[in-house]
C-alpha cells in the first residue's frame, strides 16, 4: 500500500522586530527619561531615550541567541526623526547596530515616514518635502514606501521603487501616510496676495504671521489613491500562503482613552484605506504615531460583510519623559507556519530595560491567533448569549431578516443553563391558550419530559430517555449519571432519542423524536448540554426544547450532588440542522385533553361526572375546565396552518365514553347529549387525521415535513 500523504512540514517561525516613534534627534533636555526637577546630575549622565533604546536592543539580541531565534526583518513606522531632522536619521543604523549578529541585513528593515519625518511648510509630492529622509534613509538600502511625487512615471511607479519585503511565510508593504503632514492651507489668490502684502507693509506683526501660519497649517494624514492603485498591483504578485503586514505611520482607529483635541486626527481617507486593505488581503496592520502600546482586531472594508476581511491591528509604544523602564519600547511579530496554508501570527510587547538588564521573562505575547479566512459557501450561524432570552430574541430577529425561510445549520448557546427553565420574555403567548403563559410553558415542557408509556400514547422525549423501549428496562438518564459518578470527564454521558429498531426513516407515517441526540459533560466543575435536532422550529419550540433540557440539567445535578466539588450549572447548546420559523403555534402542541388522559385520566372522569352530576362540589369551575380542554383545539374560522390543526386523538372519546355510562344514572342530565356531540366531534377528526398521515401533498404535511420537538 502507498504511504498516505504527510501535511506536516518542518516548524518555521519567522520573526519581525516592530519600532516606531524613535525620535532619534530629540534635544537633551526632550531626550531624558526620568524625573529631573533638579541639575544636580548633568545631562550627560542622566537616563536618555536612545541609551533605553540601545540597552533594550542589546538585551533583545542576547534574548534572542538564548532562545535560539533569528530576526527576518524589522519594521519601523515611522517619526524616525524629530521635526525632520537630518541628524536623526543618520542615528538610524548605529542604533539598529545594537541588535549586534541578531541584526538583518538592510534589504530586509523597512522604514516609513512619519509625520516628523517630512519637512512641514513645503508642499505634498515634492522633493523638498522629502529631501531628509531621502537623503538619511535610501543610501543605506531599506525598505521605504513610495513616496507621493518621487516614485512616479506619470501614474504608474519606477521600476525602481519596490515597498515589498517579501519572506518565506510573510510579506510587508511598507506605506506611506505622512505626505499631507504639515502642509499649509492655500488661501483663496486674492486673499493670499492680500496678506503678502499686509505683511511686507508691517501692518501684521512677525508674532502674528507666525500665528497665522501655525493655524494654516494642518497634520493631516492621508494616502494617496495613487499609492493605493501602485501598491495593489504589487500585491498581487506575491506568492500565496504569506501573512500579509501593512506597516504605516498612522492608527486607523483610536488606540488611547485619552480626549486629543486636533483637526484631522485620523486618516481623512480611512474609507477608501480600509477596503484597499480589506481587498488586499492584509492580515496585519503595524503602526505607531500615538505612542500607545495596544492590540486590537477589527474588521476592514466596506458596508456589505462579503467585502469585510479581519486584521490584527498592533501600535507599537515608545518611551519618554517619566515613561521609561517597563514600558513597551517594541513589538516582535512572530508567525507560524507549521500547517501547509494556515498561518499563526503572534505579538508580543518588548519592554525597555536599563543598562546590562535581561530581557528574559520580561517579553510576553499580547496576541496569538491564528491569520483570519473568509467564511465558506456553507456558513454556519452561531447565536448565543447569557439567557434564553438573550437567544430568542436574536433567533426572532434571525427569522425576521431570512423572510421566516428555513435556515441549516443553527447553533445555540445558552450562557446560564436555568435561565431556560422560564419561558423568554420575548416567547409569544400562544392564541388559543386558555391558561396563563407561564403555566401553559411549563405544562407543555412536563409533556415532553413525561417518561410514562400508555395506550395510543404518541411518543415523548421523557419516555425516549427513561424507558427506551417496552421490553427492555433502559434508563438512559441514570446511565448518565452513573457514569459521570465514575468519570467526571468522561465523553460518554450521551442518549438517543431514535429508535432505529421502530423508527422507519423510509415510512414518513411514522413519527420520531426530531430531537435526536443529547450529550452532557462536565468542564470547569459545570455540567454542561448540548443537544442535536435534525430539524426544530425556533419561534416556539426551541424555548420548549431549551426548557426541557434545563430541566433534565437539574435533575443530573441533584443526582450528582455528592460530585467531591460543588457543580454548577453551565451552558446548553442546541445545534439545528434545519431550523423553521412559525407564526402559529405548530401541530406537535398535543391537545391538553389527550395529555390529561395519558396523564393523569382521573381528571377527566371528574369532568365528565360534572357534566351528569348538576349538585356536584365545584361543579362550576370543572365545567370551565372542560370548555377550556375545547377551546384548546377548536378548529379556527380560517384555514389552519400550513403546519397542521392540532387534533385530538383520545381525549375525546375517552370523555365520550364516560357520559354516556353516567348517562343512565343520570337521565336528566345533559350527559348523553353531550357524550353524543364530543363522540360525533371525535368521528370528524378521524379522517383528518388519516388524512394528515398520508402525506399527500393534497392535504396538510405529513410529519416528516415538520419538526416535533
């Protein structure tokens, strides 16, 4: 025989170095770390950013070689500089230096401009602009995005331009949003000449001019659409299995609490950005500008939810004024490719450490999961929540927004188990019912948990579980229990509900439980359900369904209450594999005459002796119940749902039949006359409901076409 295939591939991890806001050329006094409210220590001698930043990249190389790892790129976005300093960015590569044998060669660092990074007062697009970072950045062969009005032939990049850095499971687009940064709003020709002029005459003072331009100028970010259209193109050249990192200056969405008050805050084009991003397949966004640490996951695209695609967002923090050691100076960007296309991306913050400090036990992932795909054709809709009420409202909104039609493959996920056990506050009280909601709910939910057998009785979820067959004494439920008794985490505490010996798929007379599986476990000392129905409706009787479950978590947990630990009770999942919604209550609502006769036929002996007996004791109230029974099933003025008229089968005929032996003792009743009247009721019913069972399309559904609980 051939040796099967192997999925497995040797463990790669490529790892990423992730800085920003180095602001390399700051003053002495900007460049302290600490809290110097005296000049007892001279400035050379005191605690600096960059002496931080190198004591941290030093200890991340000695981190590295213990931990057996390697850097495959470094990513910085952006404010290498201050206030577009040339000295800064040649700083630049004797910082990086410090990452010693651990630093990559140049072709793999990429580093964006930030908005300190580009000359304020000078125009988008131009080489002034852009002059220091050309200059300070290219020469020593990073990676650099496509700078607005340099890297251009007309519309289309220079062949020389390359903002990728492609590796073996990822691949960085480095991007640039700093060239609105700092620019001046022009004025309308007249009223710029106006001011020239104003101002050359000495009418405006020097302080005011200043004033005057700081209020013109904005630090806007942006990103071309240019850049956008150039750097599309370039993706879709890149190999496929790579995670995909977008690295930029700016935060897409707010990444710090505190109030910034500013125009142009954030990206102006953040639509536009967002679906490039979104169609560019992105998995992660790498960022800095607010000198926040933080790690949030959000959706990009446009409105509709095909167009949407997951991404990790990470900011990189910084460091500076009494914000120092322990702070995040970095991030490290590590990605899994264990699995042939699966990719796991991993972040972890990098605090600053003081000279001849280890990074050891200090650095710790923030994020770990893995790269996000599309749903499939066949998505699966999972609704869950604390309560069943928390559930059934959004399944009622689910069956809003489908138009009522079925869906497959339904989850639900009750927090709280007992929260179920009461009718949802959004459940619809049933038109015909003749008694309160809450007793109508709970009255029901008994019925299907009913474990007794009887003659024409139709068969319950209680007497599926607890006496599975007539001949064979098999108590499902007690076997659960035994065996959680025995092993708590057992995965064997399961029941079925169809009986493959009497319940012949093939005969659709035939009725069975689409309540078809039950499993309970124990997780975290709760006793946890779940559930499976091959179909179920969900506007009425996945309430029905939940409640009886929570009922049989109740009993399993009283059962175990000698469990070593105190259990509590957990969640109750339901899986639906086609899910209906009514707007009637559907047929499976046995009349309450016929669940009276199986359950408890006594009572309806006494109605009966009420009708003959006019001296009886609490005459009046008996003869309210029985009309009550009548009213439970009465046919409406309108044809019935298309799930059927609930009809019964016994009830009927069993009242009947107990009048008219009273009706001789009682000859002056209404006794024989209305034994006459239900018997003639029960005859109508008979051929509807032959009727019912064959299936034919002609008359109502057969019960294969609908759920029962």
């Amino acid at each position: 025989m051939a040796a099967m295939p192997s999925f497995r591939l040797a463990p790669r991890m490529s790892l990423l170095l992730h800085l920003s806001d180095l602001h390399l050329a700051n003053t002495p006094g900007e460049d302290a770390v600490g809290d110097y409210k005296v000049e007892a220590v001279p400035e050379k001698d005191r605690v600096t950013r960059v002496g931080l930043l190198r004591n941290t990249l030093a200890a991340l190389s000695g981190w590295l070689a213990e931990n057996n790892e390697s850097l495959d790129g470094i990513i910085v976005t952006g404010d290498v500089t201050t206030r577009g300093r040339p000295e800064g960015f040649s700083e630049l590569p004797g910082l990086l230096s410090e990452l010693g044998e651990a630093l990559p060669e140049p072709g793999r660092i990429v580093v964006v401009p930030g908005n300190h990074d580009v000359a304020w007062g000078t125009q988008a697009g131009t080489a002034e602009r852009y002059r220091a970072f050309i200059e300070g950045v290219r020469p020593a062969g990073y990676v650099t995005p496509l700078l607005d009005g340099i890297d251009y032939d007309g519309g289309r990049p220079r062949s020389v331009a390359d903002p990728l850095l492609i590796g073996p499971d990822f691949a960085v687009v480095a991007i640039n949003s700093a060239d609105s940064c700092g620019v001046i709003e022009p004025f309308p020709q007249e009223e710029e000449a106006e001011l020239e002029r104003l101002s050359d005459e000495g009418a405006i003072s020097g302080r005011l001019q200043a004033q005057i331009r700081r209020v013109r100028m904005y630090d806007m970010p942006r990103i071309n659409e240019r850049q956008m259209a150039a750097l599309a193109g370039m993706l879709e050249k890149v190999p496929a299995g790579r995670v995909r990192i977008a690295a930029l200056h700016h935060q897409l969405t707010p990444v710090r609490e505190e109030e910034e008050v500013k125009p142009f805050e954030s990206i102006v084009n953040i639509g536009a950005f967002s679906t490039f991003l979104s169609e560019a397949r992105i998995d992660v966004v790498s960022h800095g500008h607010k000198h926040a640490d933080h790690v949030q996951t959000l959706m990009l695209g446009g409105a509709a939810r095909s167009q949407q695609r997951q991404a990790v967002v990470a900011s990189c923090g910084t460091i500076g004024g009494t914000a120092g050691t322990g702070k995040e100076v970095a991030k490290l960007i590590r990605i899994g490719s264990d699995l042939p296309t699966l990719r796991r991306v991993e972040i972890l913050t990098v605090p600053a450490v003081g000279a001849g400090r280890k990074l050891q036990g200090k650095i710790k992932a923030v994020y770990d999961e893995p790269s996000w795909r599309p749903p499939g054709a066949t998505p699966i809709t999972v609704i869950s929540g604390a309560s069943a009420t928390d559930v059934h409202e959004q399944l009622l909104e689910a069956g809003r927004r489908g138009g009522h039609k079925p869906m497959r493959d339904v989850i639900c996920v009750i927090d709280h188990g007992p929260t179920a056990l009461e009718p949802p506050a959004s459940y619809p009280p049933p038109e015909d019912a003749t008694i309160s909601l809450p007793e109508w709910f709970n009255d029901i939910v008994g019925w299907w948990q009913d474990p007794k057998r009887a003659d024409g009785k139709p068969f319950t979820h209680g007497q599926r579980l607890r006496d599975w067959a007539a001949d064979q004494a098999r108590d499902q439920l007690e076997a659960i229990i035994s065996i959680l008794r025995l092993d708590t985490t057992t995965s064997r505490a399961i029941a079925v509900l169809v009986n493959p010996d009497t319940d012949n798929i093939a005969d659709k007379t035939i009725e069975f439980p689409s309540f078809s599986l039950l499993h309970l476990w124990i997780d975290n000392d709760a006793l946890n359900c779940s559930a499976f129905f091959r179909k179920q409706e969900m506007t009425y009787w996945w309430a029905v369904n939940a409640a009886e479950i929570a009922h049989i978590q109740a009993r399993v947990l009283q059962a175990l209450r000698s469990y070593p630990k105190e259990l509590t009770a957990g969640a109750i999942r339901t899986y639906a594999s086609q899910a209906v919604f009514s707007d009637r209550l559907p047929k499976v609502n046995v009349p309450r005459i016929d669940r009276l006769l199986w359950q408890d036929p006594d009572s309806l002996r006494v109605l009966a002796v009420a009708v003959a007996d006019r001296h009886m004791s609490g005459r009046d109230k008996d003869i309210a119940t029985l009309l009550s029974l009548m009213e439970d099933w009465a046919p409406r003025a309108e044809a019935p749902p298309t799930d059927g008229a609930a009809v019964p089968t016994r009830g009927l005929a069993a009242v009947a039949n107990t009048l008219a032996a009273l009706a001789d003792r009682y000859p002056t009743s209404p006794a024989r006359e209305i034994g006459d009247l239900l018997r003639e009721m029960d005859e109508a019913n008979t051929p509807y409901l032959e009727k019912r069972d064959t299936g034919d399309p002609a008359h109502p559904p057969a019960a294969e076409d609908h759920p029962h609980p």
